[in-house]
C-alpha cells in the first residue's frame, strides 16, 4: 500500500461519533421510537454503513477483499468511545506512560483511532512505516489522518488484507469462505498472536465454551451477512 502519513483530514462529511452520542447512547434508556439508547448506536452504525457504502466498495475493490468484510469490521467498530476523544486525550496518556518507562511507543502505538477503530501501530505496519521511528508528532498526524474517514476506510481496507494472507498466502483474496472471513475478522479484533487453528476450532466448541470467544468477531459478521449485503447493494 502506498505510504498516505501525509492526507488531508475531511472536517465535513457524516458527524464523527462525539461525546453526546456517546451520552445518548450510553446513559438513556433503549427506546427506538425516541431513538436512544443501544436503538440510537445501531441507527448511527447503519446511517454511517449507508453514507460510506461506495466507498467501502471502493476500496475493498482496491484492497482486493470483499466488501463485506470490510463492512462488518466497520459495523463493529463504528461508535463507542468518541472518535476524537482516541487521539486527543488517550494518545497523548500513553505517550506519558512511554517517556515514564522508557519504551518507545509501546503503549501509545496501541491507541485505536478512527470511526473503524485501528491501533496507530498497525495503521503505520500498513503503510509501510517502521511503527518503532515514529515521533510523538507524527503518531498525532497519523492519528488525525485516521479521522478522515476515507483514509481511515483505505487502511483497514488493505489491514484486512495482510491479515488474510498472514494465514492463507498466496490466495486470491477477492474470494474467501465463511471460515476465511471468520479468521480474518477475528485476527482484526485480536491480533495475530492466537493460532489459526485456536481461532477455527473455537466456531464449532459448545455454546457457552469460554473458547468460543476467539471466533465471536468474525461470526457476527456472518450473523449479519445478509442485511450487510442489502446495504451494500442498496436493496
């Protein structure tokens, strides 16, 4: 992927998530009449799967994955904590917390930006930057370009990618099984540290299994195919 550090941040466009959804979603009741509650977090994920439906199409194409891939990991991750609340306030405690204990952007590479959450770490990986060289200036500048949502979509777009391959390479990325896309989106959700073969078995362990949680991302994907598919396909 080619290296985007330097974009320009869209101020316009959808309505970031910000501290009143946050409120609204978190502290009033469930009323979907009103609009409010875990009813208002579920409208705003559509509302934002509908508005960025082109160009989640768009750059799955380029990142040669399927689209809905990509717009699970967006429906996971869009809303929650407040997206500038990620790299204004979070970013700049952990970078404290790396001067304190003297390890360079251990902590502060993990901090998730963007409408689709990605740890600054990663986002730089797949760039093709060094994560380890960046200054704290530069995680800020990374972190605001992950605020522009089509950056923020591009990049996950090619994530997915490299994660696909870390457990199939050579495939044809476009194409993948159910089990494939289950693997790849729970790698987004929990790294690369479990092996595959911890991941797939844990589909078919018992209901109530504590192990069935290392596939859990990826499955809700799957649980919500068809009404991703219909927005996507502007059904």
């Amino acid at each position: 992927m080619d290296n985007l550090i330097f974009c320009k941040v869209d101020e316009f466009g959808f309505p970031h998530w910000d501290g009143i959804d946050f409120l609204r979603w978190m502290v009033l009741p469930t009323d979907w009449d009103l609009e409010i509650g875990s009813a208002y977090l579920w409208l705003y994920k559509t509302a934002w799967l509908v508005h960025y439906r082109s160009m989640i199409k768009q750059y799955a194409h380029e990142a040669q994955i399927p689209a809905l891939l990509l717009a699970g990991v967006a429906v996971s991750e869009v809303g929650g904590m407040p997206d500038r609340a990620k790299s204004i306030g979070v970013l700049q405690a952990k970078q404290v917390i790396d001067e304190i204990i003297g390890e360079k952007n251990k902590y502060s590479n993990t901090t998730s930006v963007g409408s689709i959450a990605i740890q600054l770490g990663v986002a730089a990986q797949t760039l093709g930057i060094d994560p380890t060289t960046l200054d704290h200036f530069q995680q800020f500048r990374l972190s605001q370009c992950l605020l522009n949502n089509s950056f923020n979509i591009r990049v996950v777009a090619f994530h997915l990618r490299d994660l696909i391959l870390y457990d199939n390479p050579g495939i044809d990325t476009t194409i993948l099984t159910d089990e494939q896309i289950i693997l790849a989106g729970s790698r987004y959700n929990r790294g690369t540290q479990r092996s595959a073969n911890d991941i797939i078995s844990s589909i078919h362990d018992p209901i109530g299994s504590p192990t069935r949680e290392y596939s859990e991302y990826g499955r809700r994907i799957l649980q919500k195919k068809q009404s991703l598919l219909n927005i996507l396909e502007e059904r």
